[in-house]
C-alpha cells in the first residue's frame, strides 16, 4: 500500500486559496477515480474537487470552513501498490521542478477541476446528489431519468434540484430543505417562512454593505437617443446568428462604448488603496449577470478594449450561458476594474447601482423604449418617435468628482447615441 496527497488544482491566474465547504467523502471511505471527495467554494464559484487515484481516504488534512492555499494537499489517499512518480501528487515546489519535461498538455491536465464522470456500463452519481435523492426519496429510476448538464452527461447538483423544483418532489408537507450552498434553506413557522441565506447571498450582502460602508456614492444619469443602435442590431442580427452561431445583444455594444470612453477618461478606471490611487492599465468590464437562483454574479471580460463587436458578444453569450449553468471558473469573476448592470432586462427605466469594491464605478443601463421626442432640424423643431433609455452611473465621490464622472458618462452616452448604423461586421 502506499500514499497520495490530493492537493487543491490551479483555477485560475488570480486565485491563490479557496473555503473547503464540505466534504463529501469521511476517512476510511473508498474513492473510485474521478468520484467527487469535496466541495470548495471561492468568492462565487463552487467547484468539486475529484480524486486523481482510487483507494481509501486515510486523512482529511482540513476541517470545513478552513483556508485551503492552490497547491495545498487537503487529503491523503491510500492506494494498491507502489506509488508511482508520474502520477504522485507533490508538493508545489516540486512540481514546478518536474513542468520542464512534461508536456503542456500533461500539466493542464490534473491542473483542472474535472466534474466526475459516469462509466460506460452504469451511470455514476457524486456522494452529493446521491444524498440529495435519498433525503427527497428519488428512486434509482427516478434518477436515471434526469437529464445530466455536467461532463459525458453526469448529473449535477443543480440538475437534481431543478427536477425537484419542477416534480414538486418532497417527503412531507413542510419546505423541503435541501443542505447545500446554492440553494434556500426553508422553515415554516406558521403563516410565515423563515429563510436562511445561502452562501453566495451572504457574500452579496456582506460585500454590498462593505462597498457603501467604504464608498460615498454618487449618482449621476443621462438620456440618450439610440435609435441607430437599435435600427442597426435589427439589421444585422439575423445574418450574425447564422454566420457565428449565437446572437448579438445590445450588451456587447454597451461595453464597448464602455471602453472607448474609459481610454477618454482613464481615472474612472482606478482603485483606491488608503491614500493612494491605484491607475489600472487593463480595461476589464464586469457584466453583471442574474443566476436563476436570484443570486448575482459578474463575469469579467479582460481587456475589453481589444475585442471587436464579434470578440465581445461571443464572450457575452459564452459567459451568461456558463453563469446560468454554474460553469464559470474563478478566474473569470476576478480582476474586475469597471462593471455594468443592465437594469432594463427587467423592464426597469434606470437605477441606481451600488460599486463592485475595489473599483470606483458601475454604470446601470435601462429600457429601451419607443417616445415622442422633439428633434431639431434645418426647418426647425419637431416630432418623432425615437428609441430611447436612460444610462445612470454610481461612483465614489473620494476619487470621482461630479465633472469626472458626469463627463465619463455623458461620453458613453455620446458613443451609443454616434453609432454607425451602417457599421459593417468583421
């Protein structure tokens, strides 16, 4: 018999630690390959952590809750046989020794947090959703029904609880409750319910509170006409989702506008460290992006600045469809240096956004609605009927005054109203 340390895998450039939320297999339980052992969380994203060998787990170096450092061994599995040094789990300092001789393919490999897999002969569940089944009382039939989202097909936590929700599956006539990070523990106390936060909601709150506990916020709005941006989309949005094969929202053409002005006004994109400012080179735009959970989380575009139309909307729909999946890595949330919210997919005419900490300003996007505008012309005043909506922007009045950032975002305004509707696509 001998021993493999299981170690926490690189996810991402900016990510250096995560939470051990759970642990989803006990000491001197058997581990098949690739089956699930933990849960870790870091900042939004929850991610399984799956075992590189098969064996018994002999330790549990962390309890939950504890700080786990990228490259950490967090659990020790005992396997058959000698233990073999392609395939060891070592310590960080010594896999950066071994990267040399090892193909770039090898080392992204076990770099990666893999779902677990299901076996050709019989499909395989986590410990995860197999105690989710039990506890709702799901036959093994029941299961093998349910569509999986995760990889080769595997069913996730998140596909089981959509089943739940969907069947109205549940044991008693009380809420059911369901013991995981991503979903609503319920209480019925009377007429009322008692709803316990899920982590990510505690991590809003905790995090919106802090921003305006640090930030005195401004905020300051414009109304602009975006007539030819609508007329053009209109025009080209048809041909764009049969050449590239996903569609073009008015998303991709608020970030860019975004940028540009950014370039204008640079010290809209700064940081604030005590009494210094930190100026940031990069231009990465965080899209604020609804979670059918009702939870947040803001995907972050980097170097936004370089991307065409094309480059920009293919990131947009990529990073809303793995949001909505619960796919997003943890490096795809970081190293945010301006958000935007779009408020008008609720139907909402303008808001008023609270800063995504550390950065210094967010700019909220309404409706676009048909009204009656006056227009000015060579014969004089008159009458149309124009598409408009309101752009709002919060920022922090400790760095951002009143002209800054009226000024940063009027020039917003000025890019979507100028827009070229005989812009061509490439």
């Amino acid at each position: 018999m001998s021993e493999i340390k299981l170690i926490l895998p690189k996810m991402g450039e900016s990510v250096a630690e995560a939470t051990l939320t759970s642990w989803l297999k006990n000491e001197g339980d058997r581990i098949q390959l690739d089956e699930a052992v933990a849960e870790i969380a870091t900042d939004k994203v929850d991610s399984e952590i799956p075992a590189t060998h098969e064996g018994i787990l002999k330790k549990q170096l962390f309890k939950v809750g504890d700080i786990i450092k990228v490259g950490q061994a967090f659990a020790i599995i005992e396997i058959e046989g000698n233990s073999d040094p392609e395939h060891d789990i070592q310590e960080p300092q010594k896999t950066e020794e071994k990267k040399a001789n090892i193909p770039a393919a090898k080392i992204e490999k076990p770099a990666e947090i893999i779902p677990v897999s299901i076996s050709k002969s019989d499909r395989f569940y986590s410990p995860l959703v197999r105690s989710i089944a039990q506890k709702e009382s799901i036959s093994k039939e029941q299961l093998d029904k349910i569509p999986g989202s995760g990889k080769e097909g595997r069913v996730t936590k998140d596909d089981i609880l959509t089943y739940l929700q969907n069947k109205g599956i549940s044991g008693s006539v009380a809420p059911v409750i369901i013991p995981t990070d991503n979903t609503y523990k319920v209480i019925s106390s009377g007429e009322d319910e008692i709803i316990e936060m899920d982590r990510m909601r505690k991590l809003i709150a905790e995090h919106m509170v802090k921003s305006k506990h640090i930030a005195p916020h401004v905020t300051s709005f414009v109304e602009i006409d975006v007539t030819s941006m609508v007329l053009w989309r209109e025009k080209v949005k048809n041909e764009f989702e049969k050449r590239e094969g996903f569609k073009i929202t008015f998303t991709p053409i608020f970030i860019e506008a975004v940028a540009k002005a950014i370039k204008d006004f640079p010290m809209v994109n700064v940081q604030v460290d005590g009494n210094t400012i930190i100026k940031k080179k990069a231009i990465n735009i965080g899209m604020a992006t609804a979670l059918p959970s009702g939870n947040l989380i803001v995907p972050v575009i980097k170097n936004a600045d370089r991307l065409n139309i094309t480059g920009l909307s293919e990131m947009v729909s990529d990073f809303s469809k793995r949001a909505r999946e619960n796919k997003l890595k943890p490096d795809e949330i970081q190293g945010g240096t301006f958000t935007i919210t779009n408020v008008g997919t609720f139907g909402n005419v303008m808001g008023t956004p609270i800063i995504n900490q550390p950065q210094v300003a967010i700019l909220s996007t309404g409706i676009i609605k048909k009204k009656p505008v006056v227009i000015e012309t060579s014969m004089g005043d008159s009458i149309a009927i124009r598409h408009m909506m309101f752009l709002s922007l919060s920022y922090d009045h400790r760095v951002v005054d009143g002209m800054l950032g009226g000024s940063f975002l009027r020039k917003v305004g000025d890019y979507l109203e100028n827009f070229d509707i005989n812009r061509v696509i490439w």
